[in-house]
C-alpha cells in the first residue's frame, strides 16, 4: 500500500543514497516523459498538490487520497516538498519527506509525478534561501550532516542528481498543466517556450537566466503572459504551486489557479483525467486536507 511506512534506513547514508538514485533513474524512464515534460493520457484520475514544505500530516493525507494502489491510471503531483519550519537546533531534516516521495517514485514510477520546483533547485544548487529562520540550504545541509557524517556528501550528491531529473511540468490529455510557477511577463522575452520539448542542461537550471530557473522562480503571475504560454504549450489551464494563497487557493486571471498544501487551510486537486474544465469547476473539485481522515 503506498501508505507503508518507509522499507529503508533513513540513517543509512547508502540506504538514502541508492533510494534517491533510483528515483532519479525512475524519473527518467517515466511513462509519458518527453523532454522535460509528462503528458497524461485521458483515462484515470490525477490528485495535484501544492506546495508541501515538510508538512508531512498533509502529505500522508494527500497519499491516501490519491489511492495510487488502486490502479496504473491513478496519478499524483507533488511539489516543493523540502524546507519546512519544523527545525531541530536550527537544522532541518526535510531530507525524510523528500525520501518519502522518493520512495513513492520507485513503487509507482508510472504514477507519482514530483515536479521541479525552486526550493528543491536551490537544495540541489547550493544557491541560498534566506528566510526570517535563517538560510535553508545551509539548515537542510547541517540536517544532512548530523545524521550522515562522513556520508553526507553521498546523500547530497544522490539528491542533487534526483533533482535534476525532475519534470518541469505535467499536464493532461484535457489540457490541464501542472507546473510550480510561470515565468514573470518582464522576463518572458528571454524564456525560451520550447523547454518543455527538450532535457533540462545546467545553463537552464542556472540563475538568472536559465529558462527552468525564470519558470520555476516566476512571481507576479499575469494573465497576458499565460495567454502567450497556453498558445505556445496548447494547454487550456494552469494549476500550480509557488504562490502563498491564505485561504489554500487563489486565482489569477481566468486560467491560473494557485494552489496550497502546506497549511491548516490547504488543499488539493482530483481531476478526471477524460475531463475538460473550466477554472471554476477547478475550484469546485479542490478539497479542504482538513476534512481528510488522519492516520
């Protein structure tokens, strides 16, 4: 069931190491990859979340309801998943929750979709992230050296290469995209909309510039912008993460719906996969993780 406790020691560092080796491989070989994106056939369901940042009681929760045991046509997205604010003497052990999807990938390589966001970047990057807590590249890696010592290298080298092989974006038969942001509209004359074609290299996943990094970073969501990116992509809507949205959901425009999983107030997203929607029966699916069972 994929609610199954972990099968690996979280302490072994070649444990961790070879899960998230064979993750990134599994992200690779994923059915329905090409490039940088994983289309969706029109059979089945897809349960999206926003982003998680350590929450793990809502991530067990969101599992749970994505019911991937019941069959191959039964999909989840996750995003953002490290970085939360549940440190330990300043450090942060979000590794754990990172290897929890990590594990979902090997057993359903076909269905759990993990998709590339800037938090998980920056991890892989080195490149910092200054909250009010502190920096979370380096909290993350004193989390990752208390635990593994000598091994810590190990483990960080296997989850940088995981992260690289992260899909930019999934998206639906029906035309539904999912992705962590979008570029700004200021920036959008330097991105280039054939990203989604194409594996990622270094050069895009490198600040400022680099196309994955303008998308995945994008802030100020502006409905000109989608326009332009629906036509290019043929995509009808976006659903995405990145955003703060109080109330676990917001819009922007009529074709971005913003969505939040990390807080009392977040949700997620079921989709039938042979569906077209418009955003306002997007918003009538999302449901409240609150009024999900708990273990």
């Amino acid at each position: 069931m994929s609610a199954s406790p972990p099968s690996i020691d979280l302490r072994s560092a070649e444990e961790v190491g070879d899960l998230f080796d064979r993750a990134a491989e599994a992200n690779r070989a994923t059915s329905g990859r090409r490039g940088s994106a994983v289309r969706l056939g029109r059979e089945g369901r897809l349960v999206i979340s926003g982003d998680l940042h350590d929450q793990r009681e809502n991530l067990e929760k969101i599992i749970r309801f994505a019911r991937l045991e019941r069959g191959q046509d039964h999909h989840l997205v996750v995003q953002e998943v490290i970085h939360g604010e549940h440190l330990v003497n300043g450090m942060d052990f979000s590794y754990r929750t990172l290897a929890r999807i990590a594990e979902l990938k090997v057993r359903h390589p076909g269905q759990v979709h993990h998709i590339l966001s800037n938090h998980e970047l920056s991890q892989a990057r080195g490149d910092s992230i200054i909250k009010e807590r502190g920096d979370d590249i380096a909290a993350f890696s004193e989390g990752l050296g208390y635990v593994f010592g000598d091994g810590a290298d190990r483990v960080a080298d296997a989850i940088g290469n995981y992260v690289r092989q992260l899909p930019l974006a999934v998206i639906t038969g029906a035309g539904v995209m999912c992705a962590h942001s979008l570029p700004s509209a200021r920036k959008l004359g330097r991105f280039e909309t054939d990203i989604l074609e194409r594996e990622l290299t270094e050069a895009d996943l490198t600040g400022p510039e680099g196309s994955a990094y303008l998308m995945i970073w994008g802030r100020g969501l502006e409905e000109t912008a989608a326009r332009q990116l629906r036509q290019a992509w043929g995509v009808k809507q976006f659903v995405l993460g990145h955003q703060p949205a109080e109330m676990g959901w917001e819009e922007y425009g009529s074709n971005i719906l913003v969505i939040n999983s990390d807080h009392a107030r977040g949700v997620a997203l079921p989709l039938d996969l042979s569906r077209e929607y418009q955003q306002a029966e997007l918003i009538d699916r999302l449901v409240a993780l609150a009024g999900l069972p708990s273990l």
